[in-house]
C-alpha cells in the first residue's frame, strides 16, 4: 500500500515488484524512456559502463517498459543504482532509488471534468505532497518545472534541510509514446523516482551521505531497532584537511571525471571537492583550481597519509585527465 495523501490511500491493486539486478542493456536504461543518442546520460562522464552495451543501472526507470508490456498498471521498483556523480554530503556513487508507476483509463479523468495530462499532474502532486507530509510533518517543500527525457511536464521535488534546498524525487506525466510502445495508447500515467537515502537524511537528520556506507558503530547502534522518529546524534568529527590543486583544463574535461578520479585514489576518506577558482587568460587557456576535503568518519587521518593520497591525486589528473598542473 502506498500512502497517498487526501482521505485515502492508493490500494496497489497488483503485487509490489522488488528488482535487485544491478546490471541492464543500454536499451533499458536509455531506449525504452526515450533517452536521446546524444543525452548526458549516457556519456562515459555519467555512467558506469561494464561493456559498450551493457550499464549499472543508473535509475529505476530502466524497468518501466517492461512491467508495462507484463500488464501492470501500478507498481513500485526498488534497487541500488549507479552514477558518476559530484563529492559532497549529499552525493555519492552508488544509493537506493524507489520508481512508482501509476496508470489511468479514460473513464478517471474524464470524470473530473480535467484533461488527461492535468488529472495526472495534479494526482502526482498530491500523492507526493501527501507522502512528504507522512513522513516528515509540515515539512517546508516546493515543486520545480524541470526536463526529464520520458515525462512532460517534469516536476522535482525540494524539501528544505539544514539550511538549504534539497532535492527528494524527480517526476513527471509520463510520455505517451513510451505508453503506446508498451501495450497502452489510450491512457495516461505518472511516474515519480526518489532517492531513499536522501529521504532518510531529512527523515533521521543525518548530515553525510557517506554515513550509510559506515560501519562505525557510533552510527550503526542509533538505528539498529529500526523505529521511526530516532534523530541521529552527532558524534565528535575527525579533523579535515584540505588541499587545493590547480591545472589547466581542455575540452574533454569534466568535473565528474576528475571526482571519479579523487575517490579512486581515496574512496570514502574523500568528503568533498569544490571548484573554488577559475579563471580565463589572454591565450583562452582555462585554469581550475578545487579544494579537496579529505576526512575520515572513523579516525583521524596523518599529514603523511593525506600528503601520499594528494601526491596520487595530482600524478594521475596529469596522467590520466591528460591536464596541466599549475
């Protein structure tokens, strides 16, 4: 049952489906939700390739036009999902995304005197509101009008945590085409996709993505009953150490290159990389200078150890990002 705002829950009529493949063929990541040739998404910057043809799969989505040609109608996929992505408390590599799917017959929304695109949105907005209310109380969210390949109009959800506006869920109406291809042309749908991380930092006040991934049982302990309503309280930090470096970028540059890069070398010991300088000269050559937060959740770190990591980072941006250092 999915709690849906309004007096009544949706009743999911037909049974919740639980994926846990991690691996997926291009054409279900990206064909069947009508990812353009030429999307970011499907770059190497984004997306972690195994083979030219196959991916980790990088949202839930990768399943909708399957359970559709299965003749579901409503149904909810579960799974990790992978991407290439920026370093900060809010991002990282790999985490686990919830896809909802919910199908409508004509005879719903021309009941309610609305379009069908209309009864659809306005259906969405109050399931997700609804289940935003449930969970965390009268919590301060927005929408924003957004771009997503396989829904129109997109939405993405917002709820302000810790000083800032974060986002929970990206959504949409869900594209007719990708209904006609799959056994339904005379219906409408949404689709919504939220990271359940994020929603459990807002849920349990938890400040760093990296803290899921933690075996640091100053951690693990606050939540090991399982309840609702525990906020998670802050243990004493580790120090930071920052180091900057600085290089000449070229075409092929990109930041999530370089931050795949850094976490290679030092994993989860990384906390945060930040552009803090650009600038262009007089020959158009562009320089870029980050920061680099390197701190540990379980130990304080060595100047020796950080120094070792930097010297790596710097070796093989130059090497492998075929940049030059400043």
């Amino acid at each position: 049952m999915l709690w849906c705002g309004g007096d009544d829950p949706i009743n999911l009529e037909q049974p919740l489906v639980l994926h846990v493949l991690m691996r997926n063929l291009q054409t279900k990541n990206f064909d069947d939700v009508l990812v353009p040739e030429d999307h970011v998404s499907r770059s190497y910057n984004d997306t972690y390739y195994v083979d030219p043809q196959t991916v980790l799969r990088c949202h839930t989505s990768a399943h909708q036009a399957e359970l559709l040609r299965n003749g579901y109608t409503h149904f909810l996929v579960t799974g990790d999902v992978y991407r290439r992505d920026s370093i900060d408390s809010t991002h990282y590599p790999v985490f686990h995304q919830m896809e909802g799917f919910r199908v409508f017959s004509p005879d719903e929304w021309e009941a309610s005197g609305m379009d069908a695109t209309s009864f659809s949105a306005a259906d969405l907005k109050k399931c997700l509101e609804g289940l935003a209310q449930h969970l965390f109380g009268a919590v301060e969210m927005r929408w924003v009008d957004t771009y997503f390949p396989f829904t129109d109009p997109s939405f993405e959800l917002e709820i302000y945590f810790k000083e800032k506006w974060l986002e929970v869920l990206g959504c949409g109406v869900t594209e007719q085409e990708i209904l006609k291809r799959n056994g339904k042309p005379n219906n409408v749908a949404w689709a919504f996709g939220l990271g359940l991380e994020r929603l459990a930092m807002v849920l349990f006040d938890i400040p760093d993505i990296r803290l899921f991934w933690s075996n640091d049982e100053r951690f693990t302990s606050q939540f090991s009953k399982g309840q609702l309503g525990v906020k998670f309280k802050p243990f004493s930090k580790y120090p930071p150490c920052y180091k900057d470096i600085s290089f000449w970028i070229n075409e092929s540059f990109t930041e999530n290159n370089l931050c795949e890069l850094v976490r290679g070398i030092a994993g989860d010991l990384v906390e945060e990389v930040q552009l803090i300088d650009n600038f262009t000269n007089k020959k158009g050559m562009t320089s870029h200078c980050y920061r680099i937060a390197y701190r540990s959740m379980e130990r304080s770190l060595t100047d020796d150890e950080i120094n070792d990591l930097q010297w790596k980072v710097r070796d093989q941006v130059q090497s492998k990002l075929n940049v030059e250092l400043r």
